[in-house]
C-alpha cells in the first residue's frame, strides 16, 4: 500500500502494533483539508489498534480504532485555521485540546456517521453532522 500525497503509512500507522488501516475516504477527505491548508500538518494520532487503544485510555468506540479519527498538533490561530477547514471539508466530530504546552496542543477530527461518545480527551465540541 503507498503513502498518501501528504501523508505517509508511517505516521498514521498504530504506534503499538504498527499496523496502519486508515479507511480511504477519510483519508482522502484529509488530503483535501491539507491541499486547503497548504502547510504541513504534523500527526499525533491515526489509526489504533483496539488493544493499543484500550492501553492508552482511548474511549472504547474511539473512531481511532475504525481509521476515521486523526489527531493535529496545531496550536493558536493556526488552529481556528485547521478547525475552520475541517467544518467545511465535513469532519463530523471535533475535539479541541487546546491548553499545557503549545507543542502538545491538538485537534481531534473525526468522520462519522453517528457520534455516540464525546472524544474522552478532547473538549467534546461535536458538529453531528450528516
Ligand atoms: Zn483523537
């Protein structure tokens, strides 16, 4: 499998098993959030493995665990750049940790139909949309 045009298996991949199972349509919804963005956009965060998720206190359901969820390290107004781009590009769920350190600041984006549960790290501000 190769690497998106701006991100690579490497970096979504689960980084206790190493597995990488990113569903495609979100990640091609990602891609154009980034050609939007035009900067580079530094992961945290993609897909998990159930049991690394479960080790790390992901919440049970965490769209991490499905592929459909990234975590952004991005801080102060390039945030409300990213948080914008993402509601126009339809990111259905949005969780914004935006305190401690500015290099540890992140928003959580996610894609789903039905969000059940508020991301279990983020400040839970969920756009349900369609
Ligand atoms: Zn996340």
């Amino acid at each position: 499998m190769s690497d998106w045009e701006h991100f690579t298996r490497d970096e979504m991949k689960c980084k206790g098993t190493d597995e990488c199972r990113m569903d495609e349509k979100f990640m091609a919804r990602l891609e154009r959030l980034r050609s939007d963005y035009g900067r580079p956009m530094v992961v945290s965060s993609g897909y998990r493995d159930i049991s690394y998720n479960t080790t790390i206190g992901g919440s049970p359901n965490s769209a991490h665990t499905q592929g459909k969820a990234v975590d952004i390290l991005v801080a102060g107004h390039d945030a409300f750049r990213v948080l914008r781009l993402a509601i126009i590009h339809g990111f259905t769920g949005i969780g914004v940790s935006q305190r401690g350190m500015y290099e540890r600041r992140f928003l959580h984006l996610i894609r789903q139909k039905i969000q059940t549960r508020v991301p279990a790290h983020g400040y839970g501000v969920i756009n349900d949309g369609p």
